[in-house]
C-alpha cells in the first residue's frame, strides 16, 4: 500500500478497571482510573475537538453496559471462561453486576456515549469484551469468539460497526476469529528490530528504553495484509504513563520523539501511529496533556501545510 502524504494515527485503548484487575486486583489502580472517569477522557475529547483530531477508541466492551446481572448466580454465562495461567478465580470475580454510577469502574456507557458525542467524530473500536488476553495459550477459540460476539452485538445495539481492534497487552492471537467477526484492521506491535528476536524480556526493556532516553526516531509503518483477512496496522510509539522509573524521564524526550515521528512521516508518506491508555495521563496529568497538546499542535502544523493527514485506523484499509 502506498499513500499520498503522511499520516498520523491515535489509538486509545480504553478499558477501567479491566485492564489490570486480572493481575493486581481492583485497588492498585483504582485512583488512576477514577481520574480516567472523572476527567481524563473530558479533556482529551475536550483537545480532540481543539484540533480536530478523529482518533480510534479501543474499548473494552464490557463498557458498553449500563447494568449487568448475574444470571442463576453465574457472571456473565454467555462467555467461556479463559484459563490463563496466572489466574486466582473465576475471571468475572470482580465484576460487581449492579448499574453505572458516577464511580463505576465496571461499566461505562455513559463514556461511550460522551465519546460518540465529540463534534469532531471518533471511531469506536474493541479491545475484547472482558480484556482476554487473546495471544495466551489460556484462551481458547471458543473464549475469543464469545467475546467478540458479545462485543459485536453489543456495538450494533449503539449503532455502531466495529472495524477496527487492539489487542489486550499487545498479545496477538485469533486473527482468523477478529476476520469472521468483521473487522478490518488490528494495531500490531511496533516493528522495532528487537521485537523480531529472542531477547530476554529484561533486554527488549532496556533496548527500548535506550531509544526513549535518545529520543530515536519511532518506526514508520503501512498497513500489512494479514494471511487471515485482515490489516496490520502497527504502532509506532506509546505515550507511556509518568509513573514508576519514567517519572524521570523528561517529558521533552516524550515529545521530542513523537515530533521526530511526524516528521519522517511527512518525508517517508507513511504512518506515524502513536497509541496508549487514557490512564497513562493520570499521574503528572498537567505535564502529560501539555505533552500531547505539544504533538497535537505539531501534526496541525503539518495538516495546515498540506503535508500530513489525520485519521482513525478505520479510515487507513479499504472498505470490507
């Protein structure tokens, strides 16, 4: 595939509580995510809308619900449990089944809603039903295609057509079950040249992070045909959170990368797809939006000159 001018993509994935519950319990993240709630996702729509920015929201569809109950006393029956191996408990065993309030960590529609409410429109993708880790031995077919089937029935009751997916902590698996199901396109890992070889997990870190320190140009990418009937669209750089050991990371670094990213897409006429969770910007909020707005502004720079588009991962394959 070949494109016309640059490109610059966001990705979101958007999942609360359910994308960490399964490993650290409903606490340790739980003040990141009530700031994801209350505020975060406000002020990102809120710099959407500032400079037109159409970004694709991965969410997980769990947050789709209003409510949910337990159905004879079992969660959610109509998925077929994972078995990862790390798991303690049945994995709905936190879900409260009771309606959405105002700190609800479980559900989301009422986001969703607001989401879909943007004056510049976002395009609503899925990040699995319940957070399934889909490249784990622990998940079956069958679990993969209860959750996409609840996710896609779920979407058309909103209206909504889902074509576009990220995978729970970037794991991938079930292409063929993601192509069944309709979608178009998936974001892959980024196509860093560590990634290709065995490393050491602990190695690939320090690599990576060797990169961030340097402020390296991230990858460049187009969209890769897929064997299963689907696009890859990979990332090129997460706007990682300012917590734990990179809280002492500059945030110049951060933005000084993203920047050198846009730039090589203008030169190259390829995709700079930049992607994270919302709640990334929960710690050292004030810096981490000025951060964004940083790179927001570069891109409309960009756009303005003719150089540069903006657009959703929807909007980069051809139609199914």
């Amino acid at each position: 595939m070949t494109l016309d001018r640059g490109v610059f993509t966001i990705s979101i994935d958007f999942e609360l509580l359910w994308g960490t519950i399964d490993k650290h319990g409903p606490e340790q993240f739980r003040a990141a995510c009530l700031r994801e709630r209350k505020e975060i996702i406000d002020r990102l729509l809120s710099l959407f809308e500032e400079f037109e920015v159409a970004a694709t929201w991965c969410i997980v569809g769990h947050l789709f619900l209003s409510e949910c109950r337990a159905e004879n006393g079992h969660k959610h029956p109509e998925i077929v449990r994972p078995t990862h191996a790390w798991l303690q408990q049945d994995w709905f065993t936190y879900d409260p089944c009771d309606s959405e309030h105002g700190e609800h960590l479980f559900l989301g529609r009422s986001l969703v809603e607001k989401i879909r409410a943007c004056p510049v429109p976002q395009e609503i993708g899925c990040h699995t039903f319940s957070h399934v880790i889909f490249g784990d031995t622990g998940c079956s077919r069958a679990t993969a295609v209860s959750e996409l089937a609840e996710c896609v029935r779920l979407a058309r009751e909103m209206g909504i057509d889902l074509r576009s997916f990220a995978f729970p902590r970037d794991r991938i698996g079930h292409l063929d079950v993601l192509s069944e199901y309709g979608f178009a396109c998936y974001r892959g890992r980024e196509p860093h040249w560590y990634e290709k070889r065995k490393l050491p997990n602990a190695l690939r870190r320090l690599v990576s992070l060797g990169g961030v320190l340097m402020a390296a140009e991230p990858p460049l990418v187009l969209p890769e045909w897929q064997a299963a009937g689907i696009w890859n669209i990979p990332g090129s750089m997460i706007y990682f959170p300012n917590h734990g050991f990179r809280r002492y990371i500059p945030m110049s670094l951060r933005v000084r990368r993203a920047v050198k990213g846009l730039k090589a897409a203008v030169r190259t006429r390829k995709i700079f797809h930049l992607w994270f969770h919302p709640t990334n910007l929960a710690d050292d909020m004030e810096s981490m939006f000025l951060g964004l707005r940083a790179i927001m502004a570069q891109a409309s720079e960009f756009r303005a000159q003719g150089k540069l588009i903006i657009l959703p991962m929807g909007n980069l394959v051809p139609a199914s």
